[in-house]
C-alpha cells in the first residue's frame, strides 16, 4: 500500500510540475518534454560499480536540488528574471523528470543493482522477486 501511495503523489507532483510550467513559463513549457531524458545521464555512474551508479543515480533522481532550484528562482526574480526563468525552468523539468520516474516505480537505488529500488524490485526479475 505504501508503494502505491507513493507512486501516487510522485504522479502528482509531475502533474504539478507541468502546471507550474505551463502557468509561471508559457513560452518554455515544452522544455520539461525535451530535457526529460538528459536528468538520466545519471546513470553512467553505472558503468564504474553499482554502488558508484546508485550515487549518482541517487544525486540527481531525488526532489531536494529541483526544490533548491525553484528556490533560487524565486530568490533571483529581482535582480535577473533571465536567471530566474532558467532556475525555475530547470526546477520544473527536474521535478517532472523525478516524479514521472517516481510514478513508474524507477526509485532511489540501492548499492547492491540498479533494479533493486527503495519502491522495491524493477525489470524482468521483478515479478519473481516479490513472490
């Protein structure tokens, strides 16, 4: 039941990032759509170990830097809306990137593999594993 409920407001909160793009930044909406994929760069810490993949993994799939990029958004607004709308641009896509990940069961990694999630086992051996 936790999973789900989790699930949900990730859903939500990638439901809110898009409103919040659409509504703060109507001329740059659709780049919440184009960078979605470049967040997942993340994941060639994989390459080095599991564990060094789950940190950076980790790093970038979490909803603490968007936040603090919509904060210094909202901290540059007076003295230079151009730095602004580009924190808060990029606050909404990673937030978006992070609960649509979120919402589809890709959570925070475990050091042990990059299918074992704190929403618990992803990929073909999920199945399996929760029997």
């Amino acid at each position: 039941m936790t999973n789900i409920v989790q699930r949900a407001e990730a859903g939500a909160v990638a439901v809110l990032a898009v409103v919040a793009s659409v509504v703060l930044y109507p001329a740059w909406w659709w780049v919440i759509l184009a960078a979605f994929l470049v967040f997942d760069v993340s994941m060639l810490g994989y390459v080095r170990s599991a564990r060094a993949g789950a940190v950076s993994y980790n790093l970038v799939h979490n909803y603490a830097l968007p936040a603090l990029a919509g904060i210094s958004a909202l901290l540059t607004q007076s003295w230079s809306p151009v730095v602004s709308t580009i924190l808060g641009v990029l606050a909404c896509a990673w937030a978006f990137h992070v609960g649509v990940d979120r919402a589809l069961g890709y959570g925070l990694k475990m050091p042990d593999g990059f299918t074992h999630t704190h929403l618990g086992r992803i990929g073909r051996g999920a199945a399996r594993a929760s029997e």
